[in-house]
C-alpha cells in the first residue's frame, strides 16, 4: 500500500472514531434532564467542550417560585476519568481549564455561580440569593451529571468560589471525595477583625510605614490629585452617584494596603516623599483603582455585595490613623466595604457562619487548602488542625494571585501528589 495513503487512511479513520465518540457522548447528553447543551472549542486535549444551560428552581425547597437557566461549562475527557465540578464565587463567560483539572487528567464541569454573569433570573429577587440554595444548585448538577461520570469527583473554587467549595462540602458532604478550595476566606463576621490584625503585622515594619506615609502623602495631595483623577475616570467611561467623587478617592486610598498586600506588591516601589503628585497617583492606581468604586463595578458586583453584607461577611477600613487626612469619609468609625446597589438596607445573618466554623473546627477529611502567606485574605484561611484527615498549604511569598500548585516547593507538591492520590486511590502521572 502506497505510504501516503496509508498516511491518510489512519488520519481518516482516526477522525471518525473521534467524531463517533463526540457522537456518542452527545447521546448521553441529550438523556440528561434540564440541560441544554451547545458545543464549542474544544480545549486542549479534551475529546469535546460545552455551553450548558441548566434549568435550576429559583428555591430548590418550593419549585413553585420559578426557575432560571444556570451557565456552565463541560469539557469531556473520557467516562473512566475522575471529574472536577469548580465552583464559580462570580460570573463565568468562557471555557478554562483549571489546572487541577489538568493535574487530574479529568473531566471538568465549571459552573457560574447563580445570580452573576447570565445565570439571572427574570426578575432579580436577592431572596433566594444564599449558600444553601447556590450549594443546592451544585449538588443538583452532580446528580444529574453523576449519571454519566460515575468515578471519583473532586470541586475546587479560588477565593469566592473556593469559599463556595468550603460551604459546598458542609451543605453536601457526600456529594465529592476531595475539596480542593484556594485562597478561600471564611469570615466569622460581618466586619472581619483578623484582616486589621494581618494588615497591622505582615511584612516589615519599615514596608508598612512606607504603606501608611504613602497614603497620608496622597491625601495630603488631593487638591492636586482629585482634578487629575477625574480627567481618568473620564476616559474610563466610569460615574459615580453611588458615592461622591471624593468618598471614592478617599475609598481608594484606604484599599490601598488591602490590595497591596492581597496581590504581594513590593515595597521598594512604593514612591517615597520625592515622587511627584503624577508618579503617586500613577503608582496608586496600578494598585488600588478608583473605578472599583465606580457605579458600574458596584452594579456588576452587586450580588457579591448582598452575599457578603447578608451572610458570608466582609472587610471595613480603620480610619482612625488618618483623623485630619479624611474628608468626605467619618473619622469615628470604619466604613464597610460592601457597597450594595441603591444602597439597599440588609441585615446580616451570622448563623451560617458560625456553623460552619464549628464545623470545620471539628475536623473535616480531605480537604486541601492552597493559601498565600502574604495573600490578605489568609487572615481568614480555615485555621490548620490536627483533626480530620485534611492538607493545609501556606505558601511562603505567594499571595491571592499565585498560590498556586505550580508554584509549589517540590516539598509541597510531593505532599499534595501524596494526598491526592491517597484519598482518590489512583496515580497522578505529571
């Protein structure tokens, strides 16, 4: 046989053996209730990829409310793989594959979390915003996709969505073998108090002069920097009628160290009394941005706000050290950082909170929590314990952004190979 026809018989038939897979699994999707299912990309590696569309009741205890149709993402890798349900603190517009997905070899399953990006209802009723009914919506998806991939599930979620995975597991603690939460803050109130602590003690104490200088020095500066600041939130196309334009400038310079810290900036490029009133607000910027509290971002943020101001908790800025410097914002208490749209009135419910840190101070198996040390949200890690068979990671030098397993000490990537591999019983091959 001529070796180029040959050549291209292999190439043929292997496209049909593809196509009649992909062929096959769309059967099997089809059998699947409440899930509409369009196929995109494919990613890398993966025999095919999907939209989803799923059909979730508005309250999963009264199906007379209503329902909305969820967004996620499949992508299908074979029916023996394990399986990675993600789950999304926020909206979710596209197809990724996580790299734990990757390290697993396995099937993937990422999915927007309710009220965020296009997973809306018609009607916007923060009712029915909560963690039992979100973690209701998840536990409903690992049913119905648990008909076709019946081996080991693993969920995972950075920093919202690794919260998400936390309170997943409490609400369903059969429902995966492994949780895999990154940069995962679980408060334990309202206005996080541990978040003062870790800002008043990472790092240097010549770094965190250099922090707080910096910002007495903007603010020293606004009647120079407030007209320079407007022209840029002119060009980002960015109102603000939620706040004064002045609140929003004092706002961001009390973000300031949240956001150093949160993402490991370095100290040495903090201007210093030198650097004219462009380099400081230029510098601030590409740090803590003013158009974050903008009306569009407090509108494109707003359920996260309601989650945080109605049950999962949050952060406030001290202002006490600035009494002289604060203008538009009061002295004598620490303004919230959630800002809900319309300013909407909500109390908060502690209850779950404090549940669910019982619950996790009782010890909990297999569990692997990824943390940056520097990331400001370590300050509300889930605490490491001895008990409950679980594997906590504090990663020297890494923060919300790159604490990640590729970044792990060959150490550390040995230990969470080893756990891994344990509690799913299978070989993790790299």
């Amino acid at each position: 046989m001529n070796k180029y026809f040959f050549a291209l018989l292999l190439l043929l038939t292997g496209f049909h053996f593809s196509y009649a897979q992909t062929e096959n699994y769309n059967d099997l999707l089809f059998e699947l209730p409440d899930v509409i299912f369009t196929q995109i990309e494919t990613a890398n590696g993966y025999e095919s990829s999907y939209e989803l569309k799923i059909k979730q009741p508005l309250d999963h205890f009264d199906a007379s409310k209503g329902f909305f149709y969820q967004r996620a993402f499949l992508s299908h890798k074979g029916l023996d793989n394990p399986t990675v349900i993600i789950t999304q603190g926020y909206s979710r517009n596209r197809n990724r594959i996580s790299e734990l997905t990757d390290f697993l070899d396995a099937n993937q399953i990422d999915v927007e979390h309710r009220f965020f990006g296009e997973s809306m209802p018609d009607s916007l009723d923060y009712n029915y915003l909560n963690l039992k009914q979100a973690t209701a919506d998840l536990h409903y998806i690992r049913q119905v996709f648990g008909e076709i991939y019946q081996g080991k599930w693993v969920s995972t979620g950075i920093s919202k969505g690794g919260a998400t995975t936390i309170f997943y597991r409490y609400f369903y603690p059969d429902d995966v073998d492994v949780s895999v939460p990154y940069v995962a803050p679980i408060n334990r109130e309202l206005e996080e108090q541990r978040l003062y602590d870790f800002l008043d003690s990472v790092g240097s104490d010549q770094c965190r002069d250099k922090i707080k200088s910096f910002q007495m020095a903007v603010l020293s500066n606004r009647e120079e920097i407030l007209p320079l600041l407007k022209f840029y939130s002119l060009e980002a196309k960015v109102n603000f009628t939620y706040h004064t334009f002045e609140e929003a400038f004092e706002y961001t310079v009390l973000e300031y160290p949240f956001s150093f810290w949160q993402y490991g900036r370095d100290c040495d490029l903090i201007p210093g009394k030198e650097a004219s009133v462009e380099e400081m607000l230029f510098y601030l910027l590409s740090v803590s941005d003013i158009t974050f509290f903008s009306d569009k971002m407090i509108d494109a943020y707003g359920s996260h706000y309601y989650q945080s101001a109605q049950e999962m908790g949050y952060y406030g800025y001290e202002t006490d050290e600035f009494e002289g410097y604060l203008v538009a914002l009061p002295n004598d208490n620490n303004p919230q950082a959630t800002f809900l749209p319309n300013k909407m009135e909500v109390d908060f419910d502690g209850k779950l909170l404090k549940d669910v840190n019982i619950w996790l101070e009782k010890g909990v198996d297999r569990m692997i929590y990824i943390n940056g040390a520097i990331d400001t949200w370590s300050a509300t890690a889930v605490p490491q314990s001895e008990k409950g068979d679980s594997e906590w990671f504090f990663m020297e030098g890494k923060h919300h952004g790159n604490a990640r397993i590729k970044n792990m000490t060959e150490a550390e990537k040995e230990r969470f190979t080893a756990a891994l591999e344990k509690w799913l019983a299978l070989k993790i091959i790299e």
